[in-house]
C-alpha cells in the first residue's frame, strides 16, 4: 500500500460496479460513491455555516460602527475640539502647565469626521436623525 496526505490505497484495489473500489480479494469497500457524496455534503455545510457566521459577523461590525453623531453634534464636537487644541499651543492662553490636557481636543475632532461615537454605541444613544 502507499499512503498519500489524507488517505491510504492499495495499488492493486479494484473498481467495483457500483463504483466503490475494494480491496483486491473482494474485501470491504475502501471508498465508495455514497460515501465521497455524504463527505462533500458535509464539506458544503461546514462552508455555508461558516459564510453565515461571516455574515453576521460583518454586520454586527456594520451596527457597532454606524454613524451616531448628526451633523449639528459634529460641529459642536469640532468647534470644542479646535478650542482645546488652542488651549493646547499656548496661542492666547497663559502657560499653566496643564495645557496638554488640551491635546484630548484631537478625540472630539476624530469623532466628528468619523462620525462614530463609542460612548454613543455603547449607550445606545444616536443625535442622527
């Protein structure tokens, strides 16, 4: 017998008339049609299990990222964002040593051109309308 990846036949196997091919003295079947059938069915189910759960996957992404914030809270968001970037660069304002807490502008501005607010998914609030 020599063995492939996966599978084992006798060089010297015989094809039957059902299509199965046995062993040379009429032994059990080593493959049969039925059974290669069976094994392709169950292939194709795994493969649309898996397309489903794709499927639901992509649109649990689509749900998590969809747009929450309206047009009217993105400009607030991108107005207050600028603000706290000024406040930031000491361009006008005095030097207290807290001004890099201003950097936190940079994440209202990103909420705003994405249009995505996680503290709004998580919440289950939306300014869309």
């Amino acid at each position: 017998m020599t063995s492939l990846p996966g599978a084992a036949i006798a060089t010297d196997a015989k094809l039957d008339r059902a299509g199965s091919i046995r062993e040379p003295e009429g032994g059990e079947p080593i493959c049969s049609p039925a059974g290669a059938v069976q094994q392709a069915a169950a292939l194709i189910q795994i493969n649309e299990c898996s397309a489903y759960a794709l499927i639901l996957s992509a649109s649990a992404e689509e749900k998590a990222m969809s747009v929450n914030v309206g047009t009217v809270d993105r400009a607030l968001r991108v107005v207050i964002g600028l603000a706290l970037i000024a406040f930031a660069i000491p361009v006008g304002f005095p030097n207290t040593g807290w001004n890099w807490i201003g950097w936190i502008g940079v994440v209202p501005i990103i909420t705003a051109v994405v249009g995505n607010c996680p503290a709004y998914s998580v919440l289950g609030f939306s300014t869309r309308t």
